[in-house]
C-alpha cells in the first residue's frame, strides 16, 4: 500500500479516485499540469496530499493555493487542518489585512490558501507575502478564478512564482484555454472529464405560469436527504425563501449578499444537517462541498450552461447517487441542446396528479395511463355531425379522470 492510499483510507475512504492518482503521480514528478474533472471526485485531497508529502523542512513560504471565495479559502484550511498538518495560513477578508501583514512579518507559512484579490493585496500592495519563495502553485475552481477582474489580479503576482504550476478545473473554457497557452508553455494537459461519469439522473420539467406552484409540486414528490434549490437572481432569494418558509419546510437560505460571518454559520449549520433544504445562489456551486446532497433543483436556468455543471456537481459524489431538477422554458431550448452535446443525458418529465411521469416523445408527452385512457373511448359505428367535437370532450373528459381524478358528468 502507498501513502496515497494510506492517507485515504485515513480520512476514511476506501480509495483513492482517478483524479487523486493522476495528481499524486504528477505532483511528485514535479511536472506542472492542468487536471479536467467533473465536481465530486475529491480534487482538494489530489493535491493536498502529495504537496504535503514534498513539503522542506525550512520556514518558507513553499505552497500557494488560490481559491476563488472566502468560503473556500475556509474549507481548503478545514482539510488541511483535518490532514494533521499545521504549519498553513488562511488569508480572507473575514480577518483584517493589518494583522494579516503582522502574522506574515513574524513568520512566512509553508502554505498559504487565499483568494485573488487578498493575494494581490498582499504580495503587490505591502510585499508582505513572499510569493517569490512558492515552489509549487495551485489554482483551484480555476474555471471560475478566470474572470476580468481575477485574471488581472493573478497575472500582475505570477511574475513572482518559478515554482510548479498545478491548475484544477471541471470545464475548460476557450479564455482559461488561451491564459494558460499565454503563461504556460509546457504545461501538461490531463483530461478525465469524459473517463469519470457521475451518478446522476437529470431531469427536465417544461413549466408555464407560476413557477413557485411548479416548485412547491416538485417538493411534494421528492423527500430528500438534502436538497439544495438554485437560483440565479440574489434578489428573487428572500421572497421565494418567505414563500417556502410559510409552507413549513426545513429550508434555509445562502447569498454572496449575506454579510460573510452570517454565510460562515449557514454554511456550518448546513453540515450539521440542520436543514432539509438549502435555497441558494451560485456561490454554493463551486468547490464547496457539502456531504449528503441527494437532490438539486435548479429554480432558474443557470445564466451560462457550466453553471449547470457545477450546480450538478454538488450531488452524486464520491459514488452516491444524484437527483437533479431543471425547470425550463421554450426559450432555453438552445441551452438545453448545449448541455446535450456537453454530455448530460436529460429525460423530460411532467408532474400530473402529484406524480413525476416521464414524457415519451413519442407520444406527445402522453403516460402510458393516458394513452390507455384515450384508446378507452370508443368510436361510434356510424359518424354523426360534430363528431369531432363530442369525441375531443370524450377524450378530455377521459384523460382528466387519470391526471386529477376526475371529469365531467
């Protein structure tokens, strides 16, 4: 047994991923990569694990680790910490940079987890940081630390990093792509995107009219572990979060608008399973992982279809199964089609009569107790005038009774 496998099986698993194999592997070569993988797959321990491992016996700063949100500046340190090791640093703005410049004064740690902005702070602004020391970099949800604003912030402390280069993503975006050609030369490329599939089942479900009835249907039908429901728009959150609050569901809420100590107890609240349900923004759909998430309803077509990947990844981890809700629109047809072709296997289904029924294209969306109930109508032995009409009502009277239980007399 190597220590990968030891180190997993003592965070309590029973072994390591693909993903976690790769890395170690890569890692200890010292070969800068960029590793593709879906969510789930226990990316933070492949790299955690093996630069713990090559760490010197000295008091530099050896490792950077990037993250896009406080919220994962905070979990990466949690791991680190649950690993034994001690000797790391959290720097987010939770904490006040004065005596963050301090601590970094008396002593530089051998690894450092922060966000781009507090990096850019302290390495540009007070020279604080020593980031020439890093010998190995990590960018981490590296899809989403690649936006304007992030990418400025990184290239102007990049100059200072000579070290490995070890970038982890779940999608490759054509900007992220064209960043690292532009920065990293012979980096590696390792692709598992489309050799680990997650157990996932996706469902579609066409709505018109009032999309909080359709939810609160959905809700009737599931009974899950843990389900969190995504929506796009922060400010729609307080009003839907009433609403299914005053229908009695265990239901919290999480938005980057919460001031962060608020966002902080949530989200410990939430690993305590205090909830059943989590309404959230996307700030919950990247990197940060929440055992037990057996269902995720996504209220609000994500605004860019990779949103929708993360927002899945959230479910169906480290081999347990995933059910995730997708209300949709005529005018999301493109988007659907996208994520088609990225992979994701949809089957469409409609709620009737307080039932999930998956739709068959072939006929017309129709269960199987509809189409019998069509074919229970008999036609008459002779065409009368309006036939037409009366057997449309025969029909409808019929297929009323099988979705509602009822029909006219």
């Amino acid at each position: 047994m190597n220590n990968l496998e030891k180190q997993i099986k003592k965070l309590g698993f029973l072994n390591p991923t693909l993903i976690q194999e790769e890395a170690y592997k890569t890692i200890n070569n010292k070969e800068s990569a960029i590793f593709i993988s879906p969510t789930g797959t226990g990316k933070t321990h492949a790299y955690l694990i093996p630069i713990i491992e090559n760490l010197k016996d000295d008091n530099t700063l050896q490792v950077l680790i990037i993250v896009p949100t406080n919220e994962l500046v905070i979990q990466v340190g949690k791991m680190i910490k649950e690993m034994g090791f001690n000797d790391y640093k959290t720097f987010s703005t939770l904490e006040d940079i004065s005596r963050q410049v301090k601590s970094l004064n008396y002593k530089q740690p051998k690894i450092a987890i922060i966000t781009p902005g507090r990096l850019y702070d302290l390495v540009i602004n007070e020279n604080a940081l020593f980031a020439f020391q890093v010998k190995s970099l990590v960018l981490d949800e590296a899809d989403m630390l690649f936006d304007i604003d992030f990418m400025t912030q990184l290239e102007a402390v990049l100059s200072h990093i000579k070290g490995e280069t070890y970038i982890f993503t779940a999608t490759l975006k054509d900007n992220l792509l064209s960043w690292i050609s532009k920065y990293f030369k012979t980096i590696k490329h390792i692709d598992l995107s489309k050799e680990i599939l997650l157990d996932i089942d996706h469902h579609l479900i066409y709505h018109k009219g009032s999309k909080e009835d359709r939810l609160i249907d959905l809700m009737e039908i599931i009974n899950p572990y843990l389900c969190f429901i995504f929506v796009s728009k922060n400010e729609d959150i307080d009003s839907l979060f009433e609403i299914l609050f005053d229908k009695g569901y265990n239901i919290t809420k999480l938005s980057s608008k919460m001031p962060l100590r608020r966002r902080k107890m949530i989200v410990s609240e939430i690993h305590a399973l205090k909830y059943q349900y989590v309404l959230s923004s996307d700030i919950a759909s990247r990197g940060m992982d929440f055992k037990g998430i057996s269902h995720i309803i996504n209220y609000d077509f994500p605004y860019k279809t990779e949103f929708y990947i993360h927002r899945s990844g959230r479910t169906g981890r480290m081999n347990m199964h995933g059910n995730v809700y997708l209300f949709y629109e005529d005018k999301d047809s493109r988007k659907i089609e996208q994520l088609r072709k990225n992979g994701i296997n949809f089957k469409e289904f409609q709620i009737r009569n307080k039932k999930l029924i998956l739709k068959d294209r072939k006929q017309k969306g129709l269960s199987e107790e509809e189409i019998n109930a069509i074919r229970s109508v008999k036609k008459p032995k002779r065409v009368k005038p309006n036939y037409k009409k009366k057997n449309k009502a025969k029909i409808k009277k019929a297929l009323n009774k099988v979705r509602y239980g009822k029909g006219k007399k």
